[in-house]
C-alpha cells in the first residue's frame, strides 16, 4: 500500500519559503517517515511559490520523498490556494491511500473532491486549526488533538447541518516536537517576562491582551506579518522580533520566562508544545485552551478578566515558576516526542484495512 501525505495549506502559508519548509523537524514529515519505516511507502506533498523535489532524512528513518508543487490559483486568502498541478499527480499516482493535513485548506479540499471521491480512493483527515468541513463526512479516520476536536465533531451542535462524526472513526494524535532542538537553554538570557509567537495578521490574533500584558511586563513576540510595522510604530515598549528561521526559534522562546498564546481561533498551536519543549511554561485563555493541551502542572489557563495579574503571579513567584519549567520540558520528553505519533499510525493503518475489506 502507497500513501501521500499531503499539506492542506500551501507551505508559504505559514510564511516560511520552500527550503525552510523542508528543513524543519516536525509531526509533518516524521508521520510520513514512520510510515514507510512500518512497511507503507510514503512522500510528503504541498503547494509553494515553486516546484521542488527533494529527499527529507531524520536519524535512522527512511529517506521521505518530498514534492512541492507550485500553486497557480492563488486569489484570496492562502489557506485557499490550490495547485493544479499537485491534484494532476494525485490522480496519476496510483497512491492507495491518502492523508490530509488540515481540514479545510483549499489544497485538501479540491484534492477530495476532484480526484478522491470520484476515484474512490480512501483518505485521512488530520484536523489543524479548523475542526469542520463537510469533506469529514466520508474519512476514513479523523486525526484529532485535542478533546475540545473531539466533542465538536462527535456531538450534535447548534450547528445542525454539520455530520456528527462516528467516534469510532476518531483517532487522538499527540503533538511531536524535537526535543534535541527545542531544548532549555542555561545560557540564554531571560530578556523577557513573556515571549508569543504568531502571524501578525488582521482581524485574526487576539493581540490586545499583548499590548494590555506590556503595560505592566517585558513582552516580546515572535513572528511576521503584514501588522508588523503597524504594531512596531504603535507599540515600541514590545519586542517585535519579525519572522525568525526555524534553526533560531529555541533561541528566542528561551529568552522568555513565560510564552503566552493569546489567541482564540488555534485551540493547539504547535508553539505551545515548542514552548513546553524548551521548558518555557506555557499559558492561555482556559475558554480556547483545555487541561489536556496545557496540564496545570506545566503552565497556566486564565481568563480575560485575571490574565495580566495571574501571569505576574507566577512571573514573582521564582520557585513556582522553577517548578513549572521543570515539569513542562519533562511532559513534552515523555509525551510529545517524535515518535508520539506511532500509535495513531498503527491505528490508522488498521482502519484503511478495515475499509478496503468491507468495501472488496
């Protein structure tokens, strides 16, 4: 059985180039990796501003094909943009089985309709920020990471259009991070009380508890966008640090005491797991962000109303802080590792098995 791994979004999506796409160490390419390593032939596919085929290598794991292909419907929003030339290879691949990563970009999407559902060929959902498109209906199996995904697609909503997803279809898929490169680091300065991290977008982020944190503490945040200049003019007392390159990111978390995602659309950012990794506690907003992505023992849930004195709190408090860091670096060695993602593998597998039986 062949599989394609294929990235709903486009690489540049996430403002990263082609090379930077290929160089990181992450769930993406260790899922595809670990599946070939288990006796499935696997590549790695996405949309980009050029055409690319390279090998990825990561230790002892099977080299991973990875095909970038240049996307030409790029009106819009980049989540949006597809690539005719990648739905042409999907069709001609003679690949038996299918993963998506990411739910409702529009590289998924048309890839499902145009090419998957018409051939009858199986496929995998794995859900990244969004949580519903109707293309849900007819996986395989649904990827889920955290059990807010679990509840939305399982149960019935106010949403009565959406299909309640069969929760023997459901399979929880850990986070993986590099732990060698997401590492603490003794010899980087604090420099700041808080660190973030993300897109410096419009009408997306929620940026406001940023600027209200830096009022009273030394925030610095990670990231590019077209807000970038905006917020720099508007708010010299925070650290605008722009894009920084995947191999310099644990430098920069570990600059912070604490990282701080204050945003409400991203219910798991891998920046959390990253953060978590580099023993820098992580904290948000306990009406996006539940137990099961940020245990008390290794950050802080807060609310709108306390987050500024709640975050201070821990910030004073030198042991508790300690502490905190200690046990998030030891959560993400014991559970979100690059081989955390096996069983969710194994399960998969399983259930494409189980499909082509009923179906043959």
């Amino acid at each position: 059985m062949n599989i394609v791994y294929v990235q709903s979004y486009p690489v540049y999506h996430d403002l990263i180039d082609e090379h930077e796409f290929v160089e990181m160490a992450n769930r993406d390419k260790w899922m595809p990796a670990l599946t070939s390593q288990r006796g499935y032939p696997s590549e790695l596919w996405a949309g980009g501003n050029q055409t690319m085929e390279t090998e990825w290598q990561y230790d002892n794991l099977p080299g991973l094909p990875v095909r970038i292909f240049k996307t030409d419907q790029t009106d819009g929003k980049s989540r949006n943009h597809t690539s005719r030339a990648l739905i042409q290879a999907a069709a001609e691949s003679g690949a038996d089985f299918f993963v998506i990563n990411g739910m409702d970009g529009g590289i998924g999407i048309q890839l499902v309709r145009e090419v998957l559902i018409p051939k009858g060929i199986p496929y995998a959902i794995v859900i990244g920020g969004e949580w519903y498109h109707p293309i849900v209906k007819q996986a395989v199996a649904v990827l889920y990471e955290t059990e807010h995904q679990f509840q939305q697609l399982t149960r019935r909503t106010i949403r009565f259009w959406r299909t309640v997803v069969p929760e023997k279809k459901m399979i929880h898929l850990p986070k993986s991070v590099d732990t060698r490169h997401f590492a603490p680091d003794a010899e980087t300065e604090k420099t700041h009380d808080v660190i973030a991290a993300g897109r410096l977008i419009s009408n997306y982020k929620n940026y406001q508890a940023l600027f209200e944190l830096s009022k009273k503490r030394k925030v610095g945040v990670i990231g590019g966008g077209p807000m970038l200049p905006l917020f720099r003019r508007k708010y010299p007392e925070i650290s605008w640090f722009g894009p920084v390159a995947y191999a310099e990111m644990p430098a920069y978390l570990n600059k912070g005491k604490v990282f701080f995602h204050s945003g409400y659309r991203d219910h798991y950012p891998r920046t959390i797991s990253e953060a978590a990794a580099c023993g820098v506690p992580p904290v948000a907003f306990d009406d996006i962000i539940q137990n099961d992505v940020i245990p008390e023992k290794i950050g802080l849930r807060v609310s709108k109303n306390n987050f500024v004195s709640r975050i201070s709190e821990l910030l004073d408090n030198s042991e508790e802080l300690k502490r905190k860091s200690s046990a998030a670096r030891a959560h993400a060695e014991k559970n979100l590792h690059h081989l955390s993602s096996l069983p969710a593998i194994r399960e998969m597998i399983s259930r494409v098995h189980s499909s082509r039986n009923a179906s043959g």
